[in-house]
C-alpha cells in the first residue's frame, strides 16, 4: 500500500468514515440521475463503472457510447481522483474500457479493506488469544475440558503446548497430565504382569513410588533418557566379585541381587551400592578359582568399569541345621519365600520375613535340581533325572510327578495351570498341571534344549540351546513364529521382559544379547565383557545382571550416574536396611 502523506491521511474515527461514506453515495446518486437524464453528457470513466458494478448486479442500459474524461469533467471529482486505497477513497482505475478490468480492480480494492480491517481486529485481539478467532481455548474452555484436549498430545507435543501462552503452560506442566503421559509411555504395559507371575519379581519397573508429589514430568525425561542408552548400547560394567566359584544362578530386584554359585553359597546384594552384605549357606572347604583377566578387546565397550568393594564376611558361630552340600544350580524367591536347588538332589525353602531362615528340605528327584518356579500356589522343578515335579507350596508335598521327556530337563517356567519345560531331548513341552499330561510340544531343528521362558499371558515360548538360536512359538498353535539369531554358541540362559518388550540372552560365547520382543531385532550385544561363559541373564528397565562361569557377576547399567534415576526407584525395604545395619555393625567389629 503506498505511503499517505499527513495532508492526505484520512480520518477513520466512526463519525468521519460516517460522512465520508454519506458523501459517496450522495455525489454517486447525482452523477447517476445527471447520467440518466441526459446519457450524451461527458463522464468520467470510473463513474461509468461505478454505475455499471452496482451491487444490484444491474447494469444500466447506454444506447450511446460515453465520450472520453474532459477536463471539466475532472475538476469537478477531486475526492474521485484521490491515491488507490485510501480509506474509503475509490481506486484510480485505467482509462482504459477493456472488458473486466474495473470489477477486477473494484474487487481487489474492496479486498484491500478487509483486510486492512482484519490487521486492525488482530492487534485489538493480540496478547489475548487466537488472531484467527480471536480466542483462546486455555482461557475460555473449562479446565477440566482443555486437559482432556491436552491428553491426547504426546509428551514431546505437551512440551511444545508449554511454551504458547502463561495459561498453556500452567495446563501442559500440571502433574496430573504428566503422570498420565509418562503411564501411556512406560507404564501399562508392566501393569499387565500378574501379581503372581514370577516374572512380577524380578527387576524393578522404573516407576517411582507413584506418591502424589512424584516429579512425573522429570521422570518422563530420565526414562526417555535411558531408553536412548538402551538404543546407543550406552552402559557401564559393575563387576561383583565375592564368590569363590562358578556363579550359576541370579535374581535381583530395586534393592537387591541374589546369586548362588558352585562354592554352595547364595550371596546377598545391595543393588545400589553393590557391596556384599549377607551369606546363607556353608561354603564349600576348597581354594578360590584364581579371577581371570578380563578381555580389553571386542566389540562394544562399556564407558566405566567399576568392581565391587571387598569385605571379609565371617559367617556365624553356629551353623544353619539346614544347607545345601552341593552347587547352588537355581533360585527364585517373592516377598516371603525364596527356593533354591542343589546338585544335591534336594530344593530347600527359606522363610524371608524370618532373616532368611531355612525351613524345609524338600527332595523329589534323583540328580540335582537344575532349574525351580513357583507362585503363589504351586512349586515347579525340573532335573537331570529326565522329571518333572509339582509340589504345593504350603506343605512340600508332591502333586505329580510329569514324565515324558527322554533327556536331563534344564529348565522350567510357570503360569497358572500350565508349565512349560526344556530339555537336552531336543524338544520343549507344554504341561497341564491339572491333569499332568503334555498338551503340546516344540521341537528344536537337531539338537538339545538348555532355557525356557514363557510369556506372562502364555501366548508365546521362547527357547535356546544348541542350534544357536533362540525360538520363538505360538503356545497355542505350536507355529513356530520367528528364530531370533545371533550367537556363535550354546545358549545357555533367557529371560523376558514382558513390560519393556525385551528378552535377554547368555551365552557360552561369552555374549550378553537383548532383543525387541515384537520386531524379534537385536537391541545391545555385549560380547567378551567377561573372561568365560554366560551361565544366566536376567533383565529390568535399566539393567542387564549376568553370571559367569568366571566367579563374576556381571551388572551392566544403563543407569550408571544418569541424572534422575533416583526418581524411577521405590524407597528402600525397612528389612534391607536393617540387613545394612548389621553388616556395617560387622564390617567395623573386624
């Protein structure tokens, strides 16, 4: 729009635009009577198409062509002949009559306007709200309703929605909306798990103690954090070094990490500070295995290494009435019970409420137990006698003894009325509890099974052994769905992780592998971040915890000094920090 200079600038308060506006349609009026009465008078050209862009849509009748613009005639219409676009001014059009031109130029100018109004309504409405409409959905929605608009955004489009006006952020960073976007990212599925599900117990969830007052919006952050660790293979190596032994078996969860290993001892962890702080069982009278150097070379290298602090625990004056005489081959313990199984051919139960106290021996097979599950009913263990036995938690006593396989049973998992078991036969079986017969099996392509793992909806079976690979079937169908590979070597050990979607494996070629459930793609390979084999593996959110045939325990930490970790952590268990108390009591006794 050209500049108006001041002696040319029109008034647009409502009184003059008013007059204005009156002015117009009096001389257009007389122009158009003069116009009627006589049509051979001299006109000037915008006047004829003024008349002929009536808004009547009628176009007045000429029989003789209008003769040019005269002098006369443009002294008499100074306020016709003003600059295009000012105010209400009408445009100077050509003097040209081509056919369309002065619509076109009437319309354009009648656009000009508008618009012009439009900017007008937009700086009274700035600062306000929507330019567009003039309003804004945080200040004139209920609270309530504008929340439940912001739901449905991501956590990356809420942060966004922070930074629009004072009353959007006050509504995207409120708390309650972000717990419900940090439970749509990482929380529904881990409520999915069964409370009697042994998986329940293993590992942490990463999701705080749910307090009123938790930061969810810093929790959201850490946990995206840490999932791009997971996604870059960013971790740090904490080595536990106590046993004297190969380390055979592993379960952990927020506050602890319980190993049980060939020098006949289960060790206790505490999984924040990783120092030893209790020992159950008798040790075996032999020498320590001399530690292996670590490998420096390889793929993927962790970015710290740390190791344990060493303390010289002394066990009590009196002994246990009740302990295993042979390997600690497996374990699994919940809130009140933990059950072990030996190469002596025995399971013994330990009441956890009372200081870890054995209760019960309980021997049905004829080998050493290699693997144990149970719930909140039932007990499940497996040998290398060929068996399979179930047997009641609260009594010890023996419900069925299952038959069928034709090799040693390595492994077994549990959920509700059925099992499901490996074996060096070759082949896994599903079991009905309630009948003890096999309802399905899976076979391996040629050779031996060694782990077992069964999803917590008991859709689907995973298994490892000798052909290298690890199987994936459909327990309903029996359709094997998809072979996840990757090792070199036997797979020895697997667990899922049904609320993060991962299942991890170890191997006798020292590698340490994490899938995606759903794609079946490898996630992190760690390999040669031990000096021997991978003889079990267990997974959380944040960490990977692995045995060796080495005596180490491997803990690999996606979480390692990641700020905000201690957001995603329940508090500590009173029973754990009392254990703390008592060992550091010891520590300064010696």
């Amino acid at each position: 729009m050209p500049e108006i200079r001041a002696s040319e600038r029109q008034d647009h308060s409502p009184g003059a635009m008013s007059s204005t506006a009156n002015k117009c349609l009096t001389e257009s009026s007389i122009w158009k009577e003069d116009l009627e009465q006589d049509p051979q008078q001299g006109a000037s050209g915008w006047l004829r198409r003024c008349v002929s862009t009536t808004f009547r849509r009628r176009r007045p009748t000429v029989d003789t062509p209008l003769r040019p613009v005269t002098a006369k005639w443009r002294q008499q219409e100074p306020f016709y002949l003003e600059q295009p676009n000012n105010g209400f001014a009408p445009p100077s059009l050509p003097d040209d009559n081509s056919s369309g031109a002065a619509a076109r130029a009437a319309a354009a100018a009648q656009n000009e306007i508008l618009d012009y109004m439009r900017r007008i309504r937009a700086k009274e409405c700035s600062g306000r709200g929507d330019a567009e409409s003039g309003v804004d959905p945080a200040g004139e929605l209920p609270k309530e309703l504008f929340a439940q608009i912001l739901s449905y955004l991501d956590a990356h489009s809420l942060i966004n929605a922070e930074f629009v006006s004072r009353q959007w952020h006050l509504s995207a960073s409120d708390t309650l909306m972000w717990k419900r976007t940090f439970l749509n990212d990482f929380g529904p599925s881990s409520l999915t798990i069964p409370e009697n599900s042994s998986e329940f117990h293993v590992g942490g969830r990463g999701l705080g103690d749910g307090e009123a007052g938790s930061e969810w919006k810093n929790m959201w952050k850490t946990r995206k954090a840490l999932h791009q660790r997971w996604t870059d293979g960013h971790a740090a190596a904490i080595y536990l070094e106590g046993h004297y032994d190969s380390v055979y078996c592993v379960q952990f969860d927020e506050d602890k990490i319980l190993t049980g290993s060939r020098d006949r001892t289960i060790r206790i962890w505490d999984a924040r500070t990783y120092k030893c702080i209790r020992i159950l069982g008798v040790p075996a009278r032999s020498k320590p295995i001399a530690l292996q150097a670590l490998p420096e070379s390889g793929g993927r290298r962790p970015f710290a290494r740390r190791f344990s602090q060493q303390f010289r625990l002394e066990l009590n004056a009196t002994q246990p009435t009740i302990y295993h005489v042979g390997s600690i081959l497996c374990l699994q313990y919940d809130d009140e019970l933990m059950i072990t199984g030996s190469s002596d051919f025995a399971c013994i139960m330990w009441d956890i409420k009372a200081d870890w106290t054995p209760i019960r021996r309980v021997k049905y097979h004829n080998a050493g137990v290699l693997d144990v599950c149970f719930d909140k009913k039932h007990v499940v263990s497996c040998s290398k006698d060929t068996s399979v036995c179930l047997w009641d938690r609260q009594t010890g006593d023996l419900i069925h003894r299952l038959q069928g396989h034709r090799g040693p049973v390595n492994a077994v998992q549990l959920r509700g009325n059925l099992a499901v078991s490996a074996s060096g036969d070759g082949v896994s079986k599903l079991w009905n509890l309630l009948s003890g017969n096999c309802v399905k099996e899976f076979p391996s392509r040629d050779r031996g099974m060694a782990c077992v793992e069964f999803s917590s909806d008991s859709l689907t079976i995973f298994a490892g052994g000798n052909d290298q690979v690890i199987y994936q079937f459909d327990a309903s169908t029996g359709e094997l769905i998809r072979e996840l590979k990757g090792h070199s070597d036997l797979v020895r050990s697997l667990h899922l992780d049904s609320a993060n979607g991962r299942i991890v494996s170890g191997s006798y070629d020292t590698s340490v592998r994490a899938y995606d459930v759903r794609t079946g793609d490898a996630v992190v390979d760690f390999t040669g971040w031990t000096a021997s084999w991978i003889l079990s593996a267990k997974l959380d959110y944040r960490r990977i915890v692995a045995t060796s045939q080495d005596s180490r325990v491997l803990v690999i930490d996606f979480g390692f000094e990641l700020p905000g970790m201690g957001l995603l952590e329940r508090k500590p268990k009173h029973d754990l920090d009392t254990m703390n108390d008592g060992m550091e009591q010891l520590r300064v006794a010696l």
